[in-house]
C-alpha cells in the first residue's frame, strides 16, 4: 500500500513538473518573438528606401533630360504662364455688371442728360463702359443713329482685339514646347546610336542614357504644352464671354438713345 502511494506521489510530482515546465516555455516563446519582431521590422526599414522629396527628383529629371532643351522647356512655361495670368487678370478687371451700368445709364439721362451719361461711363471701368462713353460722344456731337450704331460695332472690335491681346503668343508657346520635347528625342536618339557606335555593342546600358534624355525631354514638353492649352481654353471662354456681353448691351444702350430722342 505505502508503495502505492508512493508511486502515485512520485507520477504527481513528475507531471506537476512538467506542467511547470511547459508553462515557462509557453512565457519565453513570446518574449522572444517579440525580441526577434523589433530586429526584423528594422531590417525592413532598412531595406525600404527612403523617398526623395518632389523637388529633389524634379531637379534631378531635369538634369538628366539636358540641362539645354529642359531649360528651353521650363523657359516656354514660365513665359506662357506670365502671359496666361496676365491676359486673366485683364479679364478679371473687364468685366462688368451690363444691368446695373445700363440702369444707371438711363438714370442719368433722365437727371442729368447726355452728359451726365457720358461722364458716368467715362468713370466706369471695362470695355463695355469704354464702348457706351464713346457712343454718347458721338451723340454729344449730333450724329445720328445709324452712325452711333456704326461706330459702337467698330469700337467694339477694337475692344475685343484689346482682349484677345498676347493670345498668339500663348499658342506660339504651346506649339513650341512639345516641338522642342521631339528635338530633345531625335538628339537622345543620336546619342543612343553614336554610344552603339563607339561601343561596337548594342547592350542596354550603352542605349539607356541616350534613350533617358529623349523620353524626359519629350515628357518634360508635352507636360508644358497641357498646361499651357487649359489656361488657353479658359481665357478663350472668357473672352467670348465678353464679347457676347459687349454684344447685347450694345443693342441694348441703341435701345435707350432711340427711346430718349424720342422722348426729348
């Protein structure tokens, strides 16, 4: 019997000690996995590159593409968009409220006649005011109608040429810019072969750099010239949108000097 017992004893003791030992092993595996993740994220991040800030690869594009034709490049871009800003700040300052002009308009003719008139669209800015001040001239001076009405719509022309002013410039840069892309290509072309020629070989590495100039220099224009056809669109719409303007409160101001002659 005490051998029973003793043999039950010593299998408890056994197995209480293998569960402790299992239990510490289950708490070390942890400990060091988690000592192994923070070495292995490191290793990534060191394996990860670093990124390079948007205008250290846009320098370092430049260079490779040629210092020359990128400049050429860049130089076409800066001017056409000086010109672009330039023509939509102008725009801006032209615009006027037709309405309020034309009521006033009337206003002033009814208090203070043709003078008056005439004085408040020489105050007033845009060309549609620049428009109305030299037809009330011309009525000042006695001309009729038909001759107001002539030289409305060839002031008008003249404002609206005002308007579309520098515009052949921006489209000249447009055309320019890819056309000087496709030099930068045929040039890197010419370089790729004269590198195969000197070579003897047609391996890539002796091709890439001649390739690289001509496919930045082709990038680096076509870029250019999208940008510079969105501001050209947008100034267009603007400018017809004026000369629509012009257009209608032309027909609208006759409209008033035939009902005031008629009404004096």
């Amino acid at each position: 019997m005490k051998k029973i017992f003793v043999m039950f004893a010593v299998i408890g003791a056994m197995a209480f000690s293998a569960q402790n030992a299992i239990a510490q092993e289950n708490a070390a595996e942890p400990t060091a996995t988690e000592a192994a993740a923070p070495a292995e994220a490191a290793a990534d991040e060191a394996q990860v590159p670093e990124k390079t800030p948007m205008h250290q690869a846009l320098k370092t594009k430049f260079i490779e593409g040629g210092a020359g034709f990128m400049a050429l490049v860049i130089a076409c871009l800066i001017l056409g968009l000086a010109l672009c800003i330039e023509r939509i700040l102008y725009l801006s300052l032209s615009k006027t409220n037709t309405k309020n002009l034309l009521a006033k308009i009337e206003a002033a003719l009814q208090n203070g006649g043709v003078e008056a008139a005439k004085e408040l669209c020489a105050n007033t800015r845009g060309p549609i005011a620049s428009i109305f001040a030299q037809a009330f001239v011309r009525f000042a001076d006695g001309q009729s109608l038909e001759e107001i009405e002539k030289s409305v719509v060839s002031y008008g022309g003249v404002e609206a040429s005002k308007m579309e002013q520098n515009l052949s410039w921006i489209s000249l840069f447009i055309a320019i810019a890819p056309s000087l892309g496709f030099l930068g290509t045929v040039i890197g072309m010419i370089q790729a072969f004269d590198a195969i020629q000197v070579a003897g070989d047609m391996s890539p590495n002796v091709v890439a750099g001649g390739m690289k100039v001509a496919l930045i220099t082709t990038v680096g224009g076509l870029i250019v010239a999208v940008i510079l056809q969105l501001f050209y669109n947008y100034i267009l719409s603007q400018v017809e949108s004026l000369s629509i303007d012009m257009e209608d409160a032309s027909i609208s101001l006759m409209d008033i000097l035939v009902k005031y002659q008629e009404n004096k």
